[in-house]
C-alpha cells in the first residue's frame, strides 16, 4: 500500500495525455476497419491518419496554450 496520497495532478495530465493517444490511435483503426469491410483500401486508413494527426496535434496545442496562460496568470500573481 503506498504510503502517501496520489497526485491528482499528475494524474490528470496523464489522462488528458492517454485521451489524445487515443485520438491519434482511433481514427486509423476505424480507417483500418472500413478498408477491411468496404474494399477503400487504404483510402480510409489514409485518411485516418491524417484525421487523426491533425486532431490530436490540435488538442495538444490547446493543452500547451492552457499551460503557457496558466503559468502567465501565476507569474502576475507572484509580481503582485
């Protein structure tokens, strides 16, 4: 049994992070799966990786923007 409590921080960055994994990883199976069904190949693979690429780079983006105005709003409050 661990001694101290968890860091939910920590764990919910991990989260957020397994979350666009998912993202990324998602739409090139869906892809993989109509190709397999539909006879697309690799059309629909094609465009799930680029589906997914694009939509996990954006939410990581968004993360990376929330970090930088966070630590900003921390900074003026530290001046203060």
């Amino acid at each position: 049994m661990p001694q101290q409590e968890p860091d939910f921080k920590l764990l919910g960055q991990l989260a957020v992070l397994s979350q666009v994994g998912l993202e990324m990883a998602a739409p090139v199976g869906l892809g993989a799966a109509l190709d397999y069904y539909f006879g697309w190949a690799p059309w629909a693979s094609v465009c799930g990786a680029l589906r997914g690429l694009v939509g996990g780079m954006t939410h990581l983006i968004a993360i990376l923007n929330r970090r930088a105005a966070e630590d900003s709003a921390k900074q003026k409050r530290d001046l203060k």
